[in-house]
C-alpha cells in the first residue's frame, strides 16, 4: 500500500491489489466476477494488467496465478476477506 516501498506489487492500482488478493485466496475468474459484480472477460483482462503490472510473466514456464499469488503473500501476507 505504502507507494514509497519498492517491491513487486507497487506499481499495482488498488483494483488490480484487490483481484491480485482474490487470486491468491485461491478465487477463479468465475468467482472474481461474481464478488465484483463484472463479466468474467472484464475479470480476464484486469488479472493480466495485475501480472504486467507485478512483473509476473504469464508467459513463462510455471502457473502464473501461483506465482502472484507468492508476490502477493510475500509483500501483503496471507490475504483475508470476502
């Protein structure tokens, strides 16, 4: 959260934070979708901005929904919420 901190997750806008937290809860899109109140394409697209903008390379060799969720654990801890 804090902007000054430099680690992987401080280029992330709150939305992509909040989707970034739901992936790492464990969350499908399907489910994203639905707490958020949007279509599951809308949530497709917001997941791959996270990535970018978290540095994870969907792309590479590995689950990249694994791989944000460690950055994300590793930066803001175990997530908690809806």
């Amino acid at each position: 959260d804090d902007k000054c901190v430099s680690h992987e997750l401080s280029n992330v806008s709150r939305s992509q934070l909040d989707v970034l937290r739901m992936v790492a809860m464990g969350h499908s899109n399907h489910e994203i979708a639905a707490q958020r109140g949007t279509t599951v394409r809308a949530v497709e697209h917001l997941v791959k901005r996270a990535f970018n903008a978290a540095g994870v390379d969907a792309d590479a060799p590995g689950n990249a929904r694994v791989i944000a969720a460690r950055q994300f654990i590793s930066v803001a801890g175990m997530p908690f919420g809806k």
